[in-house]
C-alpha cells in the first residue's frame, strides 16, 4: 500500500487517465449516440471515455499496490518559460512581424537556460533571425511580414 | 519481369536530377539535425516537414525518407562519438560503438556501421519492392470490418512494443485515439470537443501533436539540466576498419538484414525493436560472447543493419495498407496526406510513378549516405559540440516557423505549445508517446471503418468474428495481448526492453 501514490509517475498517470475518460464520457453524452446500425457522433468517443476510465483506474490502482518512487520534481520555470516564449512569438509574428517575434522567442527562452550570457543571447537572436527570413523568405518565399504596418 | 520493369520506372523518378538534389539535401539536413544529442527521427522529421510542403508530392516523399535515414545515421554517429543515443534504436550501437570509440576505434565503428547500414538498405529496397504489391493485392479484397480489425491489431501491438507499463501504454493510445476524433465528424456533421473554436473544427493538426510532444517536451524537460556541457568527443584517427573487422561484421550483418527487414513488416515493430532482437543474435550465436559489451564489431555491424533494414521493411505497412506500424511511419502518413496522397493499396496502381520512385529513393538515399557521412564526419563531429543553449532556440525558431508555414496561420504554434506543457507532463509520467500519435493518426479511421461495418451488417457486432480475416486478425491481437499476460511472456519482454535504460 503505497499511500503517496499520488505523487508515483503511475499514479498521476492513473489519475490523468480517469479524469480525462470522464470528461470524454461527460463531454460525449451531449452528442447523438445514434444506433449501432448507425453510429451518432457520440458513440466513438463514448467507447473510447469509457474505456479509459477502466484503464485510468487499473493504473491508479496498481500504482497504490506498488512502492514506486515519486515522480521528479516538475520543472516550473522551464516549463512557463518556454511555453510563453513560443505563445508570445505566435502572437506577434504577424502582428508585429519576423523580426520582431524571432528575437522576442530566443530572448524569452534564453531566460529558461542556466549559463547564457547576454552577449551570446543577442547574437544568437540576430543569427537566427537573419536565418529565418533567409530559408523560409528568400528561400522559401513564405508570406511572412517582416514588420509591423 | 514485373519486378524490374517496375524498379525500372522507379529509377527513372529517382535519379531525375531534381529529386536526387531533394534526396541529397534530405539526406545532408536529416543528418545534420540527427547528429544533434537528443534530436531522434521523431523529433527531425517533424522539424524539417515544412521545409517539404512546397515540393510536389514525389519529390517531397522523396526529401522525407532522406531525412528520415539521414536521421538515424546521425543518431548512429552520435551514440558512437558521445555515447548519447538520440533514440531508442541507437542505444544498442552506443553499447558497443562507445567502446570502440573508447580504444581508438571510433572510425572503424563508424565505417562498420554506414557500410552494415547500405548493405542492409540495399537488401531491403528489394525486399520492399517484392512484397508489396503482393500484400496490397490482399489488401484490395478488405472490407472496412477488415480494416476496422487490421487497425486493431496495429495498436495492440504498437502498445505491446511500447516501453513499460502496458496499461499506461494502453491508455495513450485511447487518448490519441480521443484527440483525433476532435473536429467536424464526418458522416453527421457534428462539431466534437471543439469547444466553439472555429479553428478546431477541421481538427487538430498533426504537426501541431508531433512537434508539441516530441520537440518542445523535450526541450523544456532538457534546458534547465545544469549537467548540459558539452560531451567529450574522441578523435577520429582511422576511418576504414581492419580486415579481421569485416570478417566479423559481413555475417552478422547479413543476419542483422534478415531479422530487421521482418521485424519492420510486423505491426509494431521498426527500427527499434529490430536493433535490440539483433544484438541479443549476434550474443547468441557468437563464439565469443564475452566481447560483446567491450567493443564487438558484430555489435555494431548486427545492429545497424537491422535497423535500417527494418525502418525501410516499415514503409510496407504504411505504403501498402495505410496502416503505420510505429510512430515514425505515422508521421510519414500524416506528410503523405498533407500533400493530398491517401496511403493505401490503391496507391501502386493508381501512382505507380511515386510508389516506385520512393522505393528505389531508398535505395539511392542509402548509397548517398554512405559517400556522404564517412568523409563529412568530421563536420558532424563539430555539430554535437554545439552546446545546448545555442541549440534550442535555433530549434524553436525552427518549429513556430514550420507550425505557421501548415494553413498559414498561428493557430497551430498555439495548440503545439499547449502539446509541449502536455508532453512534458507525460514525460514526468513516465508515458511513452508515440502510441498517441499512432491513435491519432489512425483514429478517424479506425471510427470510420467502424461505422461502415455495422451500417453494412445492420448493427450486428459479431460481424467482425463471423467474416473469416476479420476473426483471424482478432485471435492475432488476442493472442499478442495474452503473451503479454502469460508470467514467461512477460518476463521476457521486460529483459528486452531493461537494456534500453
């Protein structure tokens, strides 16, 4: 009897597994089930919520019989940080254009690494940047703006 | 002959100047990001599709398969140098290739291994283009029970092959399976889990589910490693291997062929899995079992060839029935369908032009490696010492540009960064996912074959038991799922997969 099996990678599996089926099964009851001679939209994803309740308990269940170790500590910082970096250079690319959301994405990410020197941030930004719009614009011929109008 | 007229019209696509140009720059790019510690095929070949959408459907598959055993030599050359596998068909050349490297050897593993590759590449074109044709042919006769069944055994033994726990396995396919029903359904019209996003009704993007799970997962599960410095390299002082080498080599590489080009055909299997069955054989039949461990050239030439011979064995499956036996080939699936091409059995017949040319592209791609890598070695050398904060946003740049470049829009970058945060959780969770993106890519389908066999046999579910194939199918994945239930099954399949720590 494992009692933080919360915390095991198979736990939280387990857990993610049945909370996910539920959802699925919840989310798919608003569907048409139709009839087995002909399916409604529902009844796919109603097998398939269903099923993996089944399957996220049988883990969550072993992993309370089992004595694994707990999961490594989640990463946080690297975890928003690169998350952002990549949402922010989305957001800007074509509403602020290439090269402002390619520098924009390696300063933001820079900033999950542990040893990076500004200088060799600011380069590897201009490198990149000189490197996208030469494969995916001159090389490419994406329409991707450069700037801002 | 049927064969070679066949192989004839290949080769008249392939060796086109054009497409040997996409092959070659395939070939080159896919090494280059494959030598990168931690860069797998998965990861390259979702990275560099992009690059590929402007191309014609041809010469694109053509440049993908490039990249893809560009990918896996790189990864090769790097488990050698470094002792860093990027994959998990590599770990087993890391064993013995790093000892070689160790005492001085470093150029003869490399050699042993591009030559074991070719040779193993060379075998295998043929073997590819024998039978598929002949599996499509059968193919031809399948009703969508069969097919429904044919998709079942596909992900049983996608997550039997899985690493670790079977459930868990099990449960990623279901939730692949619960992603790629997400959008317009297509027999009623019906919006699912769109959640009134507009975007998400022509469903989530494939790219978008690769790219989140196998590059920025592992990105944001590498870039705080405070250990990150930059590997220690050996020299490369002689590249060709001794006499005594190729006497070890030739024959383990031979078997290496035989047992990867049938391990690729099976649903499941590939490079993976080929490389491992290889290594315990040549331990096995070897007169010397001690070297194995301490630098063994059969260890290398064995294992290599396999698993080239099994990466191209696993475009059978994928060409010929539509069905992707592992996580590589379900991307491959997806690119072909991005340009439009539907895989299945009627692509022989209907685009005989890109089916053979994409054969024989094997073959060329295979020789191209070989003329490329020995003496480009020293330039992949200076690739895995680039350390890794130069490396990540060189990759992200790379993946926000190539999500946008899909439907031209920025969507994409936004789910794919959601599939990071969510792969990085799998990853924590010790999830493997690769057969989420088997049931992804095979999910529409799998529903839809589902449907038309129960419209047909008007609701009545024993169909899929009373049509014969369709019932030979079901008893196969019942029978891969009881080997894994049965305690000596089990045993054994824990040992296989204990060496990949």
């Amino acid at each position: 009897m494992n009692e933080k099996f919360y915390r095991t990678p198979d736990g939280q599996s387990g857990i993610f597994f049945t909370l996910f089926g539920a959802f699925v099964t919840w989310q798919s009851l608003g569907y048409p089930l139709g009839k087995l001679s002909q399916m409604g939209p529902g009844m796919f994803p109603l097998g398939l919520g269903s099923l993996l309740v089944i399957v996220g308990l049988i883990v969550t269940f072993n992993a309370i019989r089992s004595s694994q170790e707990e999961a490594e500590p989640f990463e946080w910082r690297s975890a928003v940080i690169i998350t952002v970096a990549i949402i922010a250079s989305g957001l800007l690319l074509l509403t602020a254009g290439l090269f402002v959301s390619i520098p924009v994405l390696v300063l933001i990410s820079s900033l999950a690494g542990r040893k990076n020197r500004i200088a060799s941030v600011i380069l590897s930004a201009i490198g990149l940047t000189l490197m996208a719009w030469l494969i995916f614009l001159v090389g490419l011929d994406m329409r991707i703006p450069l700037f801002w109008n | 002959m049927d064969l070679f007229s066949n192989l004839l019209i290949g080769f008249e696509t392939s060796l086109q100047p054009a497409n040997l140009l996409y092959c070659f720059i395939g070939v080159v790019v896919g090494t280059a990001i494959g030598v990168l510690p931690g860069l797998g095929p998965l990861a390259t070949i979702s990275m560099l599709l992009p690059l590929t959408y402007s191309l014609d459907p041809v010469a694109a598959l053509i440049m993908l398969s490039g990249i893809y055993y560009g990918a896996q030599y790189g990864g090769s050359t790097t488990a050698i140098l470094v002792n860093l596998p990027g994959e998990a068909s590599s770990v087993v050349t890391a064993i013995d290739g790093h000892k070689m490297a160790n005492a001085g050897r470093a150029g003869a593993a490399l050699a042993i291994a591009a030559l074991a590759s070719v040779f193993a590449g060379t075998i295998s074109t043929f073997f590819v283009a024998g039978f598929s044709p002949l599996l499509a042919k059968v193919a031809l006769s399948f009703g969508p029970a069969e097919y429904f069944s044919l998709m079942v055994v596909g992900l049983v033994a996608a997550v039997i092959l899985a690493h670790g726990s079977l459930m868990k396995a099990i449960g990623m396919v279901l939730v692949g399976l619960v992603i790629g029903s997400v959008g317009i359904d297509n027999n009623s019209g019906a919006y699912r889990f769109t959640f009134g996003s507009l975007e998400l009704s022509t469903g989530i993007e494939f790219v978008s589910v690769a790219m989140g799970l196998f590059a920025f997962a592992d990105i944001i599960a590498n870039v705080g490693d405070k250990t990150s410095n930059a590997p220690i390299i050996h020299k490369i002082s002689r590249l060709w291997p001794s006499r005594q080498d190729f006497r070890d080599a030739t024959p383990a590489a031979a078997r290496g062929t035989v047992l990867g080009s049938i391990l690729g055909i099976l649903p499941g299997g590939g490079a993976a899995l080929a490389s491992f069955s290889a290594y315990t054989l040549e331990k096995k039949v070897s007169r010397h079992p001690e070297r194995f461990g301490n630098g063994a050239v059969e260890g290398v030439a064995g294992p290599e060839a396999a698993n080239n011979a099994a990466a191209q064995t696993s475009f059978i499956p994928m060409l010929t029935l539509g069905i992707p036996s592992n996580g590589t080939m379900a991307l491959m699936m997806g690119a072909m369908m991005i340009h439009n091409i539907a895989p299945g059995p009627q692509v022989i017949t209907q685009q005989p032009v890109l089916f053979w040319g994409l054969i024989t592209s094997m073959f060329v791609g295979n020789v191209m490696l070989v003329l490329l890598n020995l003496p480009l070695v020293g330039i992949w050398v200076k690739l895995i010492s680039i350390p890794y904060r130069f490396l990540y946003p060189a990759i992200l740049m790379f993946c926000v540009i190539g999500l946008y470049s899909i439907q031209n829009q920025t969507f994409e970058i936004m789910t794919a960064a959601v599939f990071g945060l969510v792969g990085y959780l799998f990853m924590r969770m010790k999830c493997e996912p690769a057969p989420l993106l088997l049931g992804f890519i095979l999910g529409p389908m799998l529903e839809s074959n589902l449907k038309r066999a129960m419209l047909l046999a008007k609701g009545d579910a024993t169909t899929f038991f009373t049509r014969p194939v369709s019932a030979i199918m079901l008893l196969i994945a019942l029978g891969l799922l009881l080997t894994v239930v049965l305690p000596q099954f089990r045993k054994k399949r824990e040992e296989v997969f204990a060496e990949d720590a």
